[in-house]
C-alpha cells in the first residue's frame, strides 16, 4: 500500500480498497476504543481517526513492508511492532545532515567515476546510497551497546563496494584510482597482479560518529560467487574467536545481501 508515486500522478492505491476504509466495518472516526496500546503502539484510549492516522504512515508512506510470507507468528509479530515503533522515531537535525552527506558523498563519488573511468567495471551503488546511512548506523549500534575492544566482520556482494570502503572505511582514493589504471593493490616488490575491483578488502580501525569511540572493521574479499561468502565470514570469526590476541574482543558478523 505504499506511495510509489513520487510525483503524485495517480491517486495512492489504498484511496481505492474499501477494505481499507473504517466505514466498511461500521466504525467510526469519532469512534474511541480503549486498549488500543495494545494493538498499536499508541495510547490506552484512541480514537479510529487516530489509529487510521497512524496506521497510513506507517504502511501507507514511502516505506512499507510485507509479511504475510512469515509462517512464524512469534517473528511475524516482531516485525510488525519494531516497524511500527521504529515509524515513531524522528531522526535529529544533525542525523538528516549526515545522512545527505553520506548520499551525496556516494553520488559524487559514482558520477566522478562514471566520467574519469568510464572503461572499469566497478558495479556502482546508484539507486542504493541509502545502504550507506544503514551500514553506518548498524556500526553505532555495535559501538554503543559494547564496551571495550569491539571487531566487526562485514561480508558484501559487488554493488556498493567501493562506495563502503570510500565513505565509511578511509580507503584512500589515490590507491582505488591506482588501482582503476590498472596496478595492482599489493607493493611492487611483490610478484602479484591483485584482484579485480569488486572485490577489495579493508581491514581498519574507524572512528564511529556520535560514540567518541573506535570500531575495527575487516570488509572481506568477495567470492565470484555471492553465497561462498557466508561460511567465509562465519570461517573468519571462529579464527577470530580462537585467537588469543582476541579472546576478549567481542565479535559480530554482518552480511549484507546482493543489491
């Protein structure tokens, strides 16, 4: 029931379904119904014009999810009530600020490339920028919720790689560029020729914003083939764990599905 329209040229679905409509099941806007904190994440009296409301942009906005699909209905219901209070936040002046900022970076960074390297293949992010802003914040939540030493391992298909390793790992553009004319990333004493771009690695200490705090990171290398790279990253956190330079690091492992 989402709005996929962006300039308003037709009327949104939901308008047209009388399922949708109150009246359909003899309410009323005016209508109060008590314990409706128990239906919906709101107050312990509603009315149906309230809950409609609420109800319309939570699943009826530019976002919208679907779980029918979800035999479970301990998880299906999870799912609703996260969407449904996550609908309730409002990000901060500065959080739609860094947001821009990571877009944009992402955008100029594939409009650049599309210019000067027109011949590489390099499987840009265009269309999912809005990854960036997501990484990011699955990097303050990691932070936030550990004290002490912290290390993430990160598994990516090809799309928006590079975009990852610009924006939120440091990787240093004059070797992505280096690397683009066609030399290896690897010294050049070393008897190497590399790996294509799509599938370069970091491993990195990075400062996480608004947590005064670093977080390792190890984006690891791409498989050609997308699902080989699960039971990699699950391989690199056992090595991990067995280290004892890490024993008392705490370990997550994010896999970030093909785009």
């Amino acid at each position: 029931m989402s709005r996929l329209d962006p300039l308003g040229l037709q009327l949104p679905v939901a308008t047209k379904l009388i399922e949708l409509k109150p009246e359909t099941y003899g309410l009323t806007e005016d209508l109060s119904i008590s314990a409706a904190n128990e239906l919906l994440p709101l107050s312990n009296v509603s009315t149906v014009k309230e809950m409609v409301k609420f109800l319309d942009s939570t699943y009826c906005g530019g976002i919208t999810m679907e779980t029918a699909h979800i035999s479970d209905i301990t998880e299906r219901d999870w799912f609703i009530r996260t969407f449904e209070m996550e609908g309730l936040k409002v990000l901060t002046e500065s959080q739609q600020k860094r947001t821009v900022e990571l877009l944009a970076k992402s955008q100029a960074f594939d409009h650049f490339l599309a210019k000067k390297f027109q011949h590489v293949k390099r499987y840009g992010a265009e269309g999912a920028e809005s990854m960036l802003p997501f990484v990011e914040e699955v990097f303050k939540s990691f932070r936030k919720n550990v004290s002490g030493e912290c290390t993430t391992v990160i598994a990516m298909p090809h799309r928006g790689r590079l975009n990852v390793l610009t924006c939120l790992l440091d990787f240093p553009l004059t070797a992505m560029f280096s690397k683009m004319k066609g030399n290896s990333e690897h010294a050049k004493e070393l008897p190497s020729s590399g790996d294509v771009m799509s599938h370069l690695r970091s491993s990195v200490d990075i400062d996480v914003i608004d947590c005064n705090e670093s977080l390792h990171v190890s984006l690891l290398p791409n498989p050609s083939h997308l699902e080989a790279i699960n039971p990699v990253a699950i391989g690199n956190i056992r090595g991990r764990k067995k280290d004892q330079n890490q024993v008392h690091s705490i370990l997550y492992c994010h896999y970030l599905p093909g785009i």
